[in-house]
C-alpha cells in the first residue's frame, strides 16, 4: 500500500428524509456518491467518510477504513429516505466530531490536514424551513 500524496479527509454527509425520495433526489445523491468515491480514491486524496442525517446521524463510514467496492454497497443499502425531519444543528455537532476525533487535536488536525466537508441534500427542503422561520 504506498502512501497518499495529500492526506485530506473527506466527510460525505447525505440527506436521508423523505423528501429526497419524494423528489426522486434519493437515488441521484448515491450516484453521486459513487461516483465521488471512485473519483477521490483514484486521486489518492486521503481518508473518506460518509454520515447519513435527518431525524438520525449515523455514521456508515469510518474516516479509518478504506472505501471500497464492498463497503459502498454496504453504505448505500443503509438509505431508506424515509427520515420524517432533519436536524442540521446535530449533524454540524456530528461532522465536527467526527472530524475532531481524528488526530490529536482539533488544532492540530486544522494546522495539518485540510478538511472539507460535502453535503447532499435537498434544497428545497432547507427553502421551506427558511419560509417557516419567517
């Protein structure tokens, strides 16, 4: 196994409510995330992982293991788009746990490892809490 040439870890967070079924946006964000997956590992960029949020955050796949064609199955066969809200605030505590608990410390993984975050979600899900909040 020979060395990455940059050592970003990558955290992919994706909408499981409902309303990505309802507008079919479901099956497009694990698309998405195959692609993404084959991609990044073919670019060596470092570590991924990917969390799944709504009414629950669940972390399908560790920052510590590699991704591979088995554990893609395994992380897309655990959508069921049926998640009846989504709780942003928690997944945000989440990520920065996630990410936080990786090296050392938060300080030193921001000093030595770029980090960046990817969602896919349902805008128009976050449209109507806006128009709720006003």
């Amino acid at each position: 196994c020979k060395p990455h040439k940059r050592n970003y870890q990558i955290l992919i967070c994706i909408d499981d409510s409902q309303s990505m079924r309802e507008n079919g946006a479901g099956r497009l964000a694990l698309e998405s995330l195959c692609i993404l997956s084959t991609a990044l590992n073919k670019l060596e960029v470092g570590t991924m992982g990917v969390l799944s949020f709504g009414q629950d955050i669940t972390l399908l796949h560790a920052l510590q293991e590699p991704f591979n064609d088995e554990r893609g199955s395994f992380v897309c066969s655990q959508f069921t788009f049926d998640q009846k809200e989504t709780k942003y605030q928690d997944l945000l505590a989440t990520v920065i746990n996630v990410l936080s608990n990786n090296d050392a410390t938060w300080h030193n993984i921001q000093q030595q490892i770029q980090q960046f975050n990817m969602r896919i979600y349902n805008e128009k899900e976050e449209e109507e809490e806006e128009e709720e909040e006003e």
